[in-house]
C-alpha cells in the first residue's frame, strides 16, 4: 500500500510541475513576443510558484487517485490567468498589446464552461476539482478588476475584492461558511463579471457605455452575495 500510495502521489506532483512548467513557458513566449518588464516577469513567476506550491499540497492532501482530465482543463486556464496577471503587472509601466490580453482572457473564461462539463461527463467531479476552479475563476476577476480600475477609478476593485471580503468575513463569523444551494442566478451573475470586465478592458466601446456596464455588473453581484448572506443568515445564523 505504501508503494503504490507513493506512486500515485509522484504522478500527481509530476501533473503540478508540468502545470508550472507550462507557465514559465508562457511567459517566456509572452515576454519574447513583447519585451515584457521586470514587474511583468516577477508577477507572473510569483504566481507560478504560488500555484504549484498551493496545488501541489491540495492534491496530495485530496488523495486523488489521478488528477483527472477535468483538473488538467482547469490547469491550463490557470496557466493562461498567470499569463494575464503578468500583462496587467506590466501594463503598470506600458500597454499590453490589447490583442493579445483580450485573446488569453477570452480563452480562460469560454474553458471556465469546459472543466465542470469534462468533470461530470467522465465521473470525476471532486471537492478539489471545484475548488480549484472557484480559485481560478475569483482570481481572474480579481486581476481584470485591477486592469479596469485603471481606466474607470478604484471603485472597480470592488467587483474583484468581494469574494476575498466574504472568505475573510467567514473567519470571523462560521455560519458564512454553510453550502449554498445551487442557483442559476449565482452562476449567471459570476459569468457576467468576467464578461463585462473583458470588454470594459478592450476599450472597444464609449467610456459612458463601459461605465454603465461595470456599474450595472457590480450591483448584480453585490445583489447575488446579498441574496446569498440573507439565505445563509436565515439557514445557519439563527440556528447557532
């Protein structure tokens, strides 16, 4: 038993540094393609080592068996929001080529629709497998909402911040931390966040325009974790 559970732990940390392989791959391309600086490099190497470091512990901790088709999908998007956190450090001191910030976005967030069907479709849907992909997801809407926010004020921020807000918030009071029942609307207003974000961070349409669409996409997620504190109160709160 020791044998084979020392196997399959090799097989999985080989999975997580191929992962961080492949980033430092894609940021090589990136930073050839566009003379990426210093802030760019340093960020997303930062983020490599934090997503292997992270993952790595959470697999063998998890005990998977394989790390599954649906996690190497997820990886992948996970090594394309790497490439898009290092355009966004490094448009602190130029413009990333807007064409190609747009392309890895886009890419990220149609595969975010991918792995949750892969997982299903082949049986392999795990505790892990989602919460990796709620990471990665949170993540990207965080590191859009810093690139917008430069454009449209710091208010922005808020749109990437909430999730963190909620998870620190659950610390301090534990019936924030109850399962919420699945909602159609939840997983509606998430995709909007990433969408509105993306075309706000193109400049393809007016400021007033881009303006109204981040707003409106704020205040649908303020009324989605607002919807859900109320049920968690109702649920959990009382009942302490």
């Amino acid at each position: 038993m020791a044998l084979n559970h020392t196997y399959d732990a090799r097989l999985l940390q080989q999975e997580t540094t191929v992962g961080a392989g492949v980033q430092i791959l894609l940021l090589a391309l990136l930073g050839s393609a566009i003379g990426m600086g210093p802030a760019g490099w340093l960020t997303g190497l930062a983020f490599a080592l934090a997503t292997w470091a992270v993952l790595t512990r959470a697999v063998l901790r998890s005990r998977l068996r394989s790390f599954g088709l649906a996690n190497r999908v997820t990886l992948g998007r996970a090594t394309l929001v790497g490439g898009v956190t290092a355009l966004v450090a490094d448009s602190f001191e130029s413009s990333p080529p807007i064409t190609l910030f747009v392309g890895l976005t886009a890419v990220a967030l149609i595969l975010d629709g991918v792995d949750g069907k892969v997982a299903r479709h082949t049986g392999t849907s795990s505790a892990l497998g989602a919460r990796f992909d709620m990471e990665v997801d949170a993540f990207l809407i965080l590191v859009l909402s810093v690139y917008v926010s430069m454009s449209l004020g710091p208010w922005v921020l808020l749109i990437g911040a909430m999730r963190y807000v909620f998870v620190a918030a659950a610390r301090a009071l534990p019936w924030l931390n109850g399962e919420l029942p699945p909602s159609t609307a939840r997983k509606t207003v998430a995709a909007l966040q990433g969408v509105v974000l993306l075309v706000a961070g193109s400049g393809i349409l007016p400021q007033a325009v881009t303006l109204g669409a981040v707003a409106l996409a704020l205040g649908s997620l303020v009324w989605s974790f607002g919807r859900d504190i109320g049920w968690l109160w109702r649920t959990n709160a009382r009942t302490a």
